[in-house]
C-alpha cells in the first residue's frame, strides 16, 4: 500500500511540475502577425537622410552599400528586421508602405508575405 501512495504522490508531482513547462513552451512559440509599415534599411531606419533622393532610392543605395532592408512601423516608431527570405521580397518594395506577415521574434520578421498597402 505506501509503494501505490508513493507512486501516486510522485505521479501528482510529476503532473503539477510539468503542467506550467507546457505553458511556457506555447508561450514562446510565435504566431503569425501581419504588420504594416515601410520598407526602408538598417541604416536610415524610420527617416531617409535629406539629400539622398526619395525613399526608394535612398533605401536602394544604403542596401547597395552593405545595408539591410527593414520594416518601419511609423506609427509606433519600430524597426523589425528581415529574415533572409524577407531580404529577398523587400526588394521590389523598397521606399513603399507594406504589409508584412511572418512569425515576429522579438525584433526580427520570419518573413512568409511582403504585399503592397492599401
């Protein structure tokens, strides 16, 4: 009879410790979002340098130079970075106002769509 209580204690204990990892572990694991925002670089970040031409070219030229493209959120003045996938996709749209979707660890995009706004 204690082998069975102990086994049904340790059972229990095992149940009530592991409950919360499964929480965690659904937690950080990312949904999907779609953000909307600009797709400018790593350099010039929410605003273009005076000087450099429209965004588009000045966007083009930063990447041209070692730079990476980004999303700008404006309105909540944020930069997320691409993934390499997202680097390919943003290029058709730099300078333009997007809708990204993807899995968004802390600053980065997982890039899955890069479409125009409305």
């Amino acid at each position: 009879m204690k082998t069975i209580s102990r086994m049904l204690i340790l059972l229990v204990l095992g149940v009530v410790l592991v409950t919360p990892l499964s929480g965690i572990a659904q937690k950080t694991k990312s949904a999907e979002r779609t953000l909307v925002g600009y797709v400018s670089d790593n350099h010039c970040g929410l605003k273009h340098a005076a000087g450099m031409g429209d965004d588009k070219s000045c966007t083009l030229v930063c990447v041209k130079n070692g730079g990476k493209f980004v999303l700008a959120d404006r309105d909540h003045k944020r930069i997320y970075q691409l993934d390499k996938n997202g680097q390919q996709k943003a290029r058709e749209f730099a300078g333009q106002k997007v809708t990204v979707t993807g899995r968004v660890t802390g600053k980065t995009i997982k890039v899955t769509a890069i479409e125009a706004a409305s």
